[in-house]
C-alpha cells in the first residue's frame, strides 16, 4: 500500500526560525498484514503547534518532549478513522485520536496508542478534537480555572496574549464565562483584532505591530489587569505585567515569542518584571496540562456542551494536504492562523 509522510530533513539554526524546507514529503509502502494489538488507520486531520518548534532541536529542552529524528516520519495531534484493526480496543469505522500521529496519510498504529472519540461530542466536527475540545481546549480551560483565579463578582479584567492563536481564543472566552469584566486580546493583525471582538466577545483587542501597547493596555484596562493568559513572553509580557494589579495572577501558558532562541524554557525575565512580580505578590506560575490529566475527562465534556451551544465559538484555519504540512507549521509560527492551524489530509 504506497502512502504519502512528510519527514524532517534539516533541523533550524540554533536561533533559526524553521521554513518549509526543514520537511520533505515521501513516498512509502505499508505492509498490509496487521499484527495482534495494531490497526490500520486513515488520516483525517493533523494538528500543527508552537510546542512543535522545540521538536525540531535535538535537545527539546522539555523532559517530557522528545526531539524528532532527522529522515524520520514527524509526529503531533492528529485524528483519523480506523480502517481495519486486530486490537480488542478499536473497530473498523471508529474515529481514533492520538498525540503522537504519524505526519503519513495512513499508519499502522498500535491500538493502545489510540484514543476513541465520541464524534457527537463536537456534532461531527472532528477537527475541533484537535483544538476547542481537545489538548488546546484543555490548556485554555484548566489554565484559566487552576491559575487564573476568576472569581464571578470580583471586577477583574483579563488580558490574554496570543490571543487570536488556538489556545488563547478560548481562554479569553472562559475568562469571560466565569466572570471577568474585561477581557482584552494582544494580537498581530487588525483581522485578528475584529475576529476577537466581533466573534469571539472580548472587549477589546490591540494589535502589537501597528498600536502602542502600554497606552493601548490603559486605554482598555482603566482599573489594571487581574489575570494575564502569557502565550507569548517577551516584550509584550513585560509590558502586561508592568500593568497588573497587587495580586494579580499570571498564567504561564507559552513562549512563543522565544521559540526560535536558544534560551531555556521558561526564558529567564527581566529584572525589572522580576522586582514587579515581587513587589506587587504576582504569582506567575507555569502551566502544563500534562499535571491535570485527572480532570480532563470533565473539562472535555464542559467544553464540548459550551461548543455545541455557542457559548464557546471554535475560530479554525484549515489547509489542505499532506504536502503543506511544513508550509502550514511555518506560517503558523509567523501569526499566519486565526484560531487553531488544521492541515485537512483525507475526507
């Protein structure tokens, strides 16, 4: 059986941004004959993610990531629909998840590697099991609820970086759900900008390329920022936390910002952010939702009712083809998506 998988060919630079050329596509065979405990899977939908950058070095910097190998098939988040199975967990038919899918338009995976899905859960949509009611929602939701500390009542404001990406869309519309007066999105365009707004239900939203953050950030948080949802680091965090209030709480989500660097993670800060956190009891704590996997079960059901009943609206950038895989990533780490980065392979 010839099957099309995209492989990585170059690792980037040290301090390199990756382009599409990091990825070559190829042709392989899949040996029909299943083992015991395998199945033989579909692709349907892959996932592309800023995590993914630290793939691409041969230390990740992450214990709990490992590097891709070069000439070998990448991996991520991917759905597909299983077409024969000798495992006792999964059915022909079944539609199957997994982290670690093979970048391959079919695959011979272990049964016990694949996670059945409830397509009802997201009303047929299955691409969503790879952002609003998968992983991505999951970081966003517990992210917000185990370190945002939003209490109905309170009059705080929250202010989400990377706020047009995957995991920030969300989280900016949790923050509104449980109670936040003010939910304000940095983002990189003024499309992204009005998808926050008019779409999504933020306040506000300010477009770091073309707007003055710190007078912007006033500007729509006249009483100070409570929470903070950090994809981002860098600049634009100092400039947030610059602004918090006595208390406030810091959710430590991404860096994408200092992805393409050779810092470790998270990057070191400031001085002056540093005195800030101190000076004011701001915590700022790191988020993994790998910690939580004890509550995803009710998380992905809460997201899923919030989804089905619009209370939670899902923002998606979708490409086609295995062949703009690597096309996909890059653009994905320059801003290019609004929402979470599908790359669709089959029907």
């Amino acid at each position: 059986m010839q099957v099309q998988r995209v492989v990585l060919s170059s690792r980037p630079g040290k301090n390199g941004a990756p382009v599409p050329e990091n990825f070559r596509l190829e042709e392989t065979t899949l040996a029909p004959d299943l083992k015991d405990g395998e199945a033989l899977v579909r692709t349907l939908y892959l996932s592309v993610d800023p995590y993914m950058r630290c793939r691409m070095n041969d230390d990740t910097g992450a214990d709990y990531l490992t590097p891709w190998q070069l000439s070998e098939c990448v991996d991520g988040g991917g759905v597909g629909i299983v077409e024969s199975s000798r495992c006792s967990t999964c059915a022909e038919g079944d539609v199957v998840t997994s982290f670690n899918w093979p970048w391959q338009t079919q695959a011979v995976m272990k049964g016990s590697g694949l996670q059945k899905l409830d397509p009802q859960l997201v009303d047929g949509h299955l691409s969503y099991f790879l952002g609003a009611v998968g992983i991505t929602g999951l970081t966003a939701l517990l992210g917000v609820r185990e370190k945002g500390h939003v209490t109905k009542g309170a009059n705080q404001t929250m202010v989400v970086s990377g706020a047009a990406g995957a995991c920030g869309s969300i989280a900016g519309q949790i923050g509104r759900l449980d109670g936040c007066v003010r939910v304000v999105g940095i983002c990189g365009s003024d499309e992204k900008c009005k998808a926050l707004v008019e779409d999504l239900g933020f306040s506000a939203a300010i477009n770091y390329r073309q707007e003055d953050v710190p007078t912007r950030l006033k500007e729509c948080c006249p009483e100070g920022v409570d929470v903070y949802f950090d994809n981002v680091g860098g600049a634009i965090s100092d400039t947030v936390i610059a602004q918090m209030n006595n208390s406030g709480h810091v959710i430590l989500c991404g860096q994408i910002s200092q992805y393409n660097k050779d810092v470790p993670y998270p990057p070191p800060l400031s001085e002056e952010t540093q005195k800030t956190l101190q000076k004011k009891s701001i915590t700022r704590e790191r988020f993994m939702v790998l910690n939580y996997m004890n509550k995803t079960d009710a998380a992905l059901f809460e997201l899923s009712q919030c989804v089905k009943s619009g209370q939670i609206k899902v923002l998606e950038t979708v490409v086609n083809g295995i062949e703009n895989m690597g096309d996909a990533f890059c653009s994905m780490m320059k801003g290019g998506n609004i929402g979470k980065q599908i790359i669709k392979i089959s029907e």
